[in-house]
C-alpha cells in the first residue's frame, strides 16, 4: 500500500448525546463504538456505516 493514500482513523467511544451518522440517520448512542469523520471532527459515523460508505466510493478500508 502506497503510504500517502493511507489515511489513519481512530475508533472511539461516543461523548456527545444526540450525534447523528450522516450515513444512516440514527443516533450514535452515548459510549459507543464510533469513527470521526477525517474533514469534519463534529461528524460521527457508526463503524459500520463507515465501512459501507467507503465501499460504496471504492475504497478499502484495512483494521490496524
């Protein structure tokens, strides 16, 4: 893998009450599994929604 094209995201726990996934529309619950947005850092997606996202833009994402 090309060391530029890797872009390092950190899974964490929710803080915030009544964060949104822009990706699905629910709720991220509060102490959560959930992934930053890399543009937008008020920006939460579930793990999961994030994985669908990126495979829908053709991109691989690989668990470190």
């Amino acid at each position: 893998m090309n060391q530029k094209n890797c872009l390092t995201l950190h899974l964490t726990r929710e803080k915030d009450v009544n964060v949104f996934c822009p990706r699905c529309g629910l709720v991220v619950p509060r102490d959560t599994k959930c992934i930053t947005s890399p543009c937008n850092p008020q920006v939460h997606y579930h793990p999961t929604c994030f994985l669908t996202l990126a495979a829908s833009l053709g991109r691989d994402v690989v668990w470190a």
